[in-house]
C-alpha cells in the first residue's frame, strides 16, 4: 500500500534530477538532443492542452489534473550507455503527490499530426519486406473511445512513480501502452498460470500468442497492485483489454478470479471514480463492482 511515507514529491524529484525546468522557454535545446520521448510539446502547450481531452471524457479526474500544480520538466545526466546527455520527464504534482506524463517521440503520440501517416508507412514497409499484409498493433485503439481519449491520445497513461529515479512504476492509474501486461504474466506472478491459461486459451483463442516468443493479445492497462492491503496474495483489480480481435469492451478481473471474469458496463464513468479515488489518495480499496457484469462470453 502506498503510505504518506511512500509518496515521491516535487522535492524529492527536483533534489534528484540534475536539471529542473519550470518552463518550456528555459529549456536548452542541448538538453534534449537525441531523447526520443517528445516531453517538449505538452510542456510547451500547458495543461489546458494536455487535459482538454481528460476533461471531456473524465471529468473527476480531469478536474484534478487541471487544478494540480504546474508542469516541470526534471532532467538527470546520463551515465554514457546512451547517445544522449540527459533522461528528461514530465511532472505534476497532484494532491501532493507526483504524477509523472509519459510520452512517445514525435510523431508516435496519436495527437500527432504526421501519426496516421507515419502508421501507413510502416504497415506499407513491413507488408512489402515480409511479404504479406502487416499492421502495427496499435494497442490504444483496444479501448472506449473516452478511455482511450483521456489517456492515451496526447500522453501515453500516468505514472503514479515510487522512487525519484522513474523506473518500472506502479500500475495503479492507466499505464503506458508499451508496458501493458499480458494475462500469462500476471497469472504466472500468481503461480496460477497452469490453473487458468487453459481457461483464458478457451475464452479468448483469438488472443492466444502467434508465436513462443509473443505474449497474449489479453492485455492489462491498469492494476491495483500496491495501492491497498489485501488479505490474500491474489487480492487487486486488474482490468484488460483485447488487443487483438478488439472488442471495445473493458474486462475486469477481481482477486485473481479468473472463471468468474466480468466485463464494466460503464467503463468511462468507473474509470474515472477508480482515478479520483487514487489522487485524491484516499485509503482502501476501491471497489468497481457497482460497474461490473459477469463476462457471459
């Protein structure tokens, strides 16, 4: 569970970075050279930008990022495994605590004017070298168009980090789309992998892996994991998406109850209550039944 104790500051992360900037007018291009994350266009924009599409769709939680403090752009000198000098992110402080905005180079964020045509591109290269038709999964597209608009069309998800160096986060908000989970992970952190798979393959074959080296198209894009005391190992919430065969349809599993999966009628509205809960950083554990239907198949 996320204590007072736990929680990263603007302090913390200003004291560990090398570079804080307030805007994006102080900020030397030198700095970002070669960094592939564009961190630059939302800082520039403000967070009337960055938050018109979250305050549309979710409204609770929009109204918290908006009323949250300003962007700061924090800047650590790399140790030289990279071309580039620095690692930069995107931070806000919420409630008191940071929120780090991750993004994809430029023309990888959906708000991007060149993205579609950069998609075409390469689907159009891979289909002539591999000689058949190939498209890029665009993971983001598996969700409700208010999900995926809030989150996933100008920043990539929300960090909610757990140390002042970001790392692997906490899963807890809407996370990254690179670092969605598939089933066969969470059920093997588990060791429920051998229960349930078998379960998971007969629900959901069109999600089943190509290949032994690709993972599941039944993907997590957010886990309570960490934000609650649970009595058992199994206890959190996840909630997944079919990023293959895409349904549009939001499943959410519950203490790791596989064979009683169930879908969110109202995935936009829960969502948004689930992210208002965790800013405002209330204590337990939220509860997304009110939303939730048995998965019928």
């Amino acid at each position: 569970m996320i204590t007072s104790d736990d929680i990263i500051t603007l302090k913390d992360i200003k004291e560990y970075n090398d570079l804080w900037y307030s805007s994006a007018q102080e900020v030397d291009p030198a700095v970002l050279e070669g960094h592939w994350r564009d961190v630059l266009t939302p800082f520039a924009k403000g967070k009337d930008w960055l938050y018109e599409l979250t305050l549309q769709h979710q409204q609770r939680t929009g109204q918290l990022l908006m009323n949250g403090g300003e962007l700061g752009l924090g800047c650590k000198l790399h140790d030289g495994t990279l071309s580039l000098s620095y690692i930069c992110y995107l931070f806000q402080e919420v409630q008191g605590q940071v929120i780090e905005i991750p993004r994809m180079f430029k023309g990888g964020n959906p708000s991007d004017p060149d993205y579609q045509d950069r998609i075409d591109r390469v689907n159009a290269k891979l289909t002539k070298e591999r000689g058949y038709t190939v498209k890029l999964n665009e993971r983001h597209l598996s969700l409700p168009e208010p999900i995926r608009l809030a989150y996933y069309h100008r920043f990539n998800g929300l960090n909610i980090p757990n140390h002042p160096a970001i790392g692997i986060c906490p899963q807890i908000l809407p996370y990254p789309t690179n670092s969605w989970d598939p089933i066969e992970n969470l059920l093997g952190d588990l060791r429920l992998k051998k229960k349930y798979l078998p379960l998971i393959d007969e629900m959901f074959p069109d999600t089943m892996p190509e290949a032994k080296d690709l993972g599941y198209e039944f993907r997590a894009f957010l886990n309570s994991w960490g934000s609650f005391i649970g009595k058992k190992r199994t206890d959190g919430d996840q909630l997944f998406v079919k990023t293959k065969g895409r349904d549009g349809v939001v499943y959410y599993l519950r203490d790791a109850d596989v064979p009683n999966l169930m879908v969110l009628t109202d995935p936009a509205e829960a969502i948004d209550q689930y992210c208002e809960f965790h800013l405002l950083r209330k204590e337990g554990r939220f509860d997304f039944r009110p939303w939730a239907a048995p998965y019928t198949g």
